[in-house]
C-alpha cells in the first residue's frame, strides 16, 4: 500500500510506548490529513499514562494525546491503515483477532521496528527516567526513519538516522 490515511501505534496497555510513538510523531512535519493514534491490545478498562512516559515528554516539550488508554477495536480498522507495533505478539495477537482485515489488504501491520528495517522488539520500558529517557531516544530515531520512509524529503537523513539507530542500539 502506498498511501495510509491512518497510522495506529499499539502497545500491549497503551500507557506507554504507543503514546510516546504517537506524541513525536505528531510534532514532526508530516501530512496533517494523516490519522495519528495509539492503541492497546490488552486495556480491560481505561489507565491513566505512565507517569515516567509523561515526563519525559514533558522534558521534550511534547504530551500525550490522551489522560487514558484506549484498546484497539474494530472500529480503529479503516481502509489504508497502517497498524504498528511494539512486538511481534501484538502484532500475531492483532492478525488472530482481526484476520479478514488484512486478506484483504486494506490494512498493513507490522512491528515498527520490523516496517524501518530492523530486527526484534521494543521491551516494555521499566526503571529509572534515564532508561525512560534512553527508551524515548529509541522510539525518536524509529519514528523519524519511518517518517523519511513514508515521505521522503531529504536523500542522506534516513542514513544519519539509520547509522545513529545502529549505534545507540545494537548492544540492546
């Protein structure tokens, strides 16, 4: 598919890493009339975010979308969607829920990593806020190489963001 008109995050309770995926990309330059959101596979009732994820977008200068999570439901499944997620069970627990969506190929899925070519998962964030802050540096470089992915603007970023990826990250 070429062109999305959504773009869904998912994380297992969508107080965390959904949120801040969803967060920077929405204060990156990309196509407003692009859907943005987060979702969760497992919310059984709403949470509030996680504080440490708070305030690290806070440090940042951004916010989340949201007070609490939201599970991902049928009615999160439109035409040129493009679901990503945090692990590939999400990603295999999504496909199981929802399989008539993706025969038919109006809705894409894949791990974000995996969609920016990459291997693995992104862990569940748990610590101090230094690691929230080593986690958020992590979810930025994958967010903005999937943006020069879906909309390329400038020939060498995608390769600055790709070897900063490999570096920072290889060890983990």
């Amino acid at each position: 598919m070429d062109s999305y008109k959504k773009i869904i995050f998912v994380c297992s309770d969508n107080t965390c890493r959904g949120i801040v995926a969803e967060a920077i990309l929405k204060s990156l330059e990309y196509p407003k009339e692009l859907e943005v959101c987060s979702r969760g596979t497992v919310v059984l009732i709403p949470e509030p975010m996680n504080p440490k994820a708070v305030a690290i977008l806070k440090s940042h200068d951004l916010s989340p979308s949201k007070e609490y999570s939201e599970e991902l439901t049928q009615d999160d499944l439109t035409e040129q969607t493009l679901i990503l997620t945090m692990e590939g069970a999400q990603s295999a627990q999504i496909l199981k829920q929802y399989p008539s969506y993706f025969e038919s190929g109006v809705i894409e899925i894949s791990t974000l990593r995996n969609f920016v070519g990459q291997e693995g998962d992104i862990a569940e964030v748990s610590g101090s806020l230094a690691d929230y802050g080593m986690f958020y540096e992590h979810i930025d470089l994958l967010v903005k190489i999937m943006l020069e992915k879906m909309f390329p603007k400038k020939k060498n970023q995608l390769k600055i963001w790709r070897i900063s990826l490999f570096i920072k990250f290889q060890k983990h």
